[in-house]
C-alpha cells in the first residue's frame, strides 16, 4: 500500500548558485556521495549529480511527511546506485519500500519518492 509521494524540481542554476557557499557540499552530500561527486570531470556533471541529489532528499522528505528541517536533514538520506545505475537509498529512515527516480535535463533535476508499507 502506498503511504507517501513526494517530488522535487531544481533548477541547475540553483545548484550551481549555492555551490558558491563554502560547505553547501558537505550540508548535501554524505561522504560516499562527495566521491562519486568529485570523481566527475565536468562541472556540467556535477552538477547534474548533486541538483539529483539534492531533489531525491527533498523528494523523500516529502513523501515521508516531514520536509528538510529539524525532524529529517539532508545527510540523514544516503543514495546509491547499483549495478545498472538505477539509485536507491541507503538504510533510509522508513520501514518498508523507497521506490526512487531521478531525472535530469540540461536545465534541471527532478525526483520522485513512493513509500510503500508492505
């Protein structure tokens, strides 16, 4: 039974705007995601990566009901990715399935979160 949704846009120009603050990355990314980010050779990618990121965490508080804040931060929520690259969260805050997809275009990043109770 599905419990929650949530979906998230960004706008990559946001990202690249708030990459200008000096430890936005460490506030977003936990540090196997710093990683993956910094093993990317453009910036173009990178912030790709990250605006996916950051619209997956948005787009899971807001399935699970608490919005980014003081219940739920972004470094709470981990994303991984498997072997075909197709991400999920890493032992994130909920019991039952995280269902995750993420999007990107040259100008933006989307996300969408399905909370499922089994």
């Amino acid at each position: 039974m599905i419990v929650g949704i949530g979906v998230d846009n960004i706008e990559l120009t946001r990202i690249e705007k708030a990459l200008t603050h000096p430890r936005f990355i460490e506030k977003v990314l936990r540090p196997n995601e710093k990683a993956k980010y910094e093993s990317f050779d453009t910036e173009v990618r990178k912030i790709e990566f990250l605006a996916g990121r950051w619209a997956a965490k948005e787009a899971f508080s807001k399935a699970i009901g608490l919005g980014i804040g003081s219940d739920l931060h972004f470094l709470d929520l981990e994303i991984i990715n498997n072997e075909l690259g197709n991400p999920s969260f890493l032992n994130p805050p909920f019991v039952g399935n995280v269902q995750l997809s993420i999007s990107h275009s040259r100008l933006e990043a989307t996300a969408i979160v399905i909370l499922e109770k089994v």
